[in-house]
C-alpha cells in the first residue's frame, strides 16, 4: 500500500513537503528577527530564510507541476492507443460495408479509386 502510494503520489507528497519547509523557514526565519530593531542583525536572517524559502517553494512547487504534467502525458498516451484502435476498425469496418454492398465490383471500386487518386478520370461505371 505505502509502495503503491509512493511511487503514484511521491512526487506530490516531496512537492508539498517542500512548500511547508519553505513556511517554516520563513516562520524561523521571522521568529529570529522579530525583536531586533536594528536592520544590520535582520538581515542575515531575512536573507537567509528569504532565499531558503523561495528556492524551497520552487522547487516544492515545481515537482507538483512535473506531476501534473506526467498525469497529462499518461492520459495522452491512453487517448492515442484508443484512437489508434478506433481508426483500424473504422477501417475494418469500411471495408465490410464496400465488401457488401458491391461484392461484384470490389475490384473495381478498388481500381477506380486508386486511379482517381493518381489523375485517371476514368469513373467506375465506364468499365462496364
């Protein structure tokens, strides 16, 4: 269960860990200066917890977005199989129908169609 989890939602759970370390550098960070008056004693602490916050919330909030963009992915590839699928029974379908409603001219439509496509104006019923 704990495998399953971490390997479908690990890069979610590291993303928002990575958020509330970033709220809780700053909540440090605050704790530390909160009663200095003197900026030259503030500022080592803001700039320290600042950056250490801001590098901690884009990196948190850059893995919940890669996985946001890996369930995208996921999805696209199940969308592409299944159109994939589609398209050759379309295929296969279209076939059976010009197989049974001219079984005698299958060739024939076969052939017309190829010459159509390749300039000849010569039309199906012609040959006949």
């Amino acid at each position: 269960m704990i495998d399953r989890l971490r390997r479908e939602h690990g890069r979610e759970v590291v993303g928002i860990a990575l958020v509330i370390a970033a709220a809780v550098t700053l909540a440090i960070g605050y704790a530390n200066i909160r009663d200095e008056i003197e900026v030259a004693i503030q500022l080592p602490y803001v700039l320290s917890s600042g950056v250490g916050a801001v590098i901690l919330t884009v990196l948190g909030v850059g893995l919940l977005r890669s996985s946001d963009d890996k369930a995208i992915l996921r999805r696209m590839a199940e969308l592409e199989t299944t159109n994939s699928e589609l398209a050759e029974r379309v295929g296969y379908l279209t076939q059976l129908i010009e197989v049974a409603i001219l079984p005698d001219d299958a060739d024939a439509v076969a052939a017309s169609t190829a010459g159509a496509t390749a300039g000849a104006a010569t039309p199906a019923h012609a040959a006949r």
